[in-house]
C-alpha cells in the first residue's frame, strides 16, 4: 500500500490540488475497492492506466466524457461505481458533478 504521505505530496505538487481537500481525496484513496486501488498502484506508479472497468466506464471513457477531471478523480468515480451503480452513472452522465470531489480541486 501507498504511503499516504506520498500521496498527499504527490497530489498536491503534481496534481495542483488545494491543502484544504487532500486529506480527505487521500482518505477516498486509501478506501478504493481492491481492484481498482492495484490499478491506481500502477498509476501511481509507472504513470500507466489500466483498462480496468466499472459499469462499463474506465478511467479514459469518464476522463473524454468528463474533460476537466484529472485521472485520480477518475479512479474515485470508479470506484463510486463499484459502490453506488445508479448513482454515480446518473451523475456521470450530467453535464457536471455538483459539490464533488471528484471534480473540485484535483484537476490536471
């Protein structure tokens, strides 16, 4: 497992995302479903994206149809599928996320 620590630093030099909402986006990380963590891992990583798959989406079909969210937003969506099916393909499919932290704050 990925120290979050690392995590933390990562996100917030790499990814421009705000010291205000890192903890709790690496509190998400941490509770990834097994699969979808080991393919976050190997992002993390070597910088490469599995094709993991969640109701259909993967971590590129959420980032074509959702422009401005940033690869670790798309684990986290794949992993809101996993959890909540209806919900979170509802959301995907509107224009934008209201109040989420899939979409505010980690961008790239």
């Amino acid at each position: 497992m990925l120290d979050s620590k690392i995590i933390r630093e990562r996100l917030i030099s790499d990814l421009d995302c705000k010291e205000s909402q890192v903890d709790g986006i690496v509190e998400k990380i941490q509770k990834l479903a097994p699969e979808i963590y080991t393919a976050f891992e190997e992002w993390f990583n070597t910088g490469k994206v599995s094709d993991i798959a969640v109701e259909g989406f993967t971590v590129e079909s959420i980032r074509t149809k959702k422009k401005q969210m940033n690869v670790v937003g798309a684990f986290l969506a794949l992993d809101w599928l996993k959890r909540e099916p209806q919900k979170a393909k509802f959301a995907l499919n509107q224009q934008e996320f209201q109040n989420s932290a899939v979409s505010r704050g980690v961008r790239k």
